[in-house]
C-alpha cells in the first residue's frame, strides 16, 4: 500500500486503506476467485493494514444477465473468511467492529460511508452498474433506518477512473437531467464524472459536503494501480474497511 496515497482524515476509530499494484493482484477473472495465490496476497495486504484476513468479509460482484447491482447485504462475523468464502453483494453493511470489509476493484469506486455516532460501516463497488442504480440511497436509508442522520455520515471513494478517461461508445442516460453536468458528448463517445454524480446524490439526501472525500488519484493515469481502461483487465486492488473497536 502506497502511504501517501491514503485518505489523511479518517478518523481513529475507522481503518480504510486501498492496495496498489505493487501488492499483487487481490483477483483476475480468468481464474478461480480464490486460488492460493490471490489468497496470499490479500492475507500480505491485509497483515499491512494490521488485521487478519480471516477477519474479513470478501465481498464478490457478480456481473450477468439477472444482477441488479443494487444488492445491500449486512455481514457480522460470522460472515467472514474463516467461515464463509465469500459474499455476493454490490454492498456490504456492518454494525460490528473488528469485521473487515475486502472488495477487489479496477477502476470502479470503492465507496465506504461511515457513521461515527451509531458506528455503522458500509461498502460500496460503485461501478457503472450500480451507479446507474438506487444502491446510494438504500445505503443512506439503510444507515437512517437504524438510527442515523444524514449530515452525521462520511464518506470516501477510493482511487478510481475519472471523467477525463471514462468513455462510452453510447450512454442511455446522457438526455436524463439529473446526469447534466456529469456527462460530456465528444466526438469519440460519452465521458462521465461518476465521482461528481454520486457526490451530488449523497448530498441530495443530506450528507455534507464537507463530509465527502474523493481520491484524486485517476487509476488509467496512475500506474500504480490496476485500471481495465488502460488494459490491465487480469488484475485488481482491494479496498479494505473495518470499524476499529473502542475498548
């Protein structure tokens, strides 16, 4: 993990730390998720954020014809990885601490929104997909459900790929006003600002602004970390969450 990459205002009580490429690839999908060597890896990455891999839930993303990507689940420890190989969810909710939440990523934003107060944790892939979903706001709904309040939530996303290098042949929602000002029409394709985009709907549903953290690190400019526009479609970086426990 690069140290001067990572977020400097999370709080003591909140680990979240995000793998570079220097640290292996945590997943390629041309082979079994959990061979021994991406099982080494995220074991060596996760004993350099100073937990225990077996203290993890591995969340996996599954991309077909039926996801909905908008798919929320709790986890507790007994979801980890000494228990269970992994989880399938575009999200992972916890009220526990000391239950890490491991997502492997290429380009798309590992999102984490935490309440300091009640001390919930959530983590989000935000890729396209789940962009295009309501997934933001069951996870806000989610948090308020169980006692929280908007403007108390903070948030962070992770290095990912931006507008800059974010292109699509076509963009069904390019017409859709609440995309004005996060889609750009070139000659080449459509350019989109998902970073901007999800910013603007967490802060539709209250979270501060000042509350909202996005890493400035493009993942297709930076070659330190694994980006599937720029063709490193084999490999992946973790971004690795854990509430820290108070006692």
């Amino acid at each position: 993990m690069i140290a001067a990459d990572q977020f400097t205002n999370i709080p003591d009580d909140l680990l979240f730390r995000f793998s570079s490429r220097s640290d292996g690839t945590v997943l390629d999908r041309s082979q079994p998720t959990h061979a021994p060597s991406f099982i080494a890896t995220r074991q060596a990455i996760c004993d350099a954020a100073g937990i225990r891999y077996d203290d993890v839930v591995y969340q996996r993303v599954i991309y077909n014809d039926n996801s909905t990507y908008d798919v929320i689940k709790e986890v507790t420890s007994s979801d980890t990885t000494q228990y269970i190989a992994d989880i399938a969810a575009d999200g992972l909710f916890t009220r526990q601490p000391g239950v890490g939440l491991f997502l492997p990523v290429a380009d798309c934003i590992v999102t984490v929104i935490y309440d300091p107060k009640c001390r919930f944790l959530a983590q989000l892939h935000m890729g396209r997909h789940s962009t295009l979903t309501s997934i933001l706001e069951a996870a806000v709904n989610l948090f308020t459900a169980n006692g929280s309040t908007p403007g108390d939530l903070q948030v962070w996303m992770a290095p990912s790929v931006t507008k800059a290098h974010y292109r699509l042949e076509y963009f069904d929602q390019a017409a859709d006003p609440a995309w004005k000002g996060f889609v750009e029409h070139r000659d080449d394709g459509y350019y989109l600002d998902m970073q901007g985009f999800n910013k603007a709907k967490l802060m539709s549903m209250g979270v501060e602004s000042s509350n909202i953290t996005i890493s400035s690190i493009d993942t297709f400019e930076n070659q330190d970390y694994f980006s599937h526009f720029r063709g490193d479609t084999g490999g992946r970086f973790a971004g690795l969450s854990m509430m820290r426990s108070l006692e």
